[in-house]
C-alpha cells in the first residue's frame, strides 16, 4: 500500500485473525491493524496522518521515505568483480549495482 510516499507492508495473523501492518520505506515505527482489507487501508492512512500530525505538534521533521542513498559495503574481491561487469557493460558501479537490484527485485516479484 502507498500513502503521502509511505509504503504500507501487511501481513495476516492468523491466530488473532487481524491483518497487521507497518511502514516499511522509513527508520520511525509506524504500525497499524485491522480486520478487513478496508479497515487495514483506513488505518495504514489513518496511521501515517497521526505520524505527521504528531510531528508538526511537536516541531518534529517528519522522516521522509528513503532519498535513494545508501552505503553499500562488499568485500574487496566482491568489489573488483563489480567494477569490472560495470566496465565491461559500459555503466557506472553505481548504475550496475542498480540494475542488479531491479533485476533480483524482478524476479522475487515475478
């Protein structure tokens, strides 16, 4: 589910019988339930409205959904292999390092 940039991930339990949610794309701990796919949809964006109106109360910067930066630490073997299938593609590691992210991300999603 996406609200206002927010990325909602739910999953079912099946002991309680309630849907259990939480943002996924920030640090803050954003929760939310529900029992029906409706009510989980209203409180994932009733969830995220509280979020941003309890920041603004307080003068709080709202953590925004990640900017796209992100460290990423390989060994050094790993490393050169990347610099080279990059050179080898004509691309920046960085810009290889993404296609190998979207094309794994791919195929987890079918």
């Amino acid at each position: 589910m996406k609200y206002k940039g927010y990325i909602g991930k739910v999953e079912y339990d099946d002991v309680n019988r309630i849907f259990s949610g939480s943002v996924v794309n920030i640090k803050s701990v954003i929760t939310f339930q529900g029992s029906t796919v409706d009510e989980i949809e209203t409180e994932f964006r009733a969830s995220v409205d509280d979020y941003l109106d309890w920041c603004l109360e307080d003068g709080v910067e709202p953590e925004k959904p990640f900017s796209g930066k992100f460290n990423v630490r390989f060994s050094p073997e790993l490393h050169s292999q990347a610099v080279a299938g990059a050179k080898l593609l004509g691309i920046s590691l960085n810009s290889f390092v993404e296609k190998s992210v979207r094309d794994e991300l791919r195929v987890m999603n079918g």
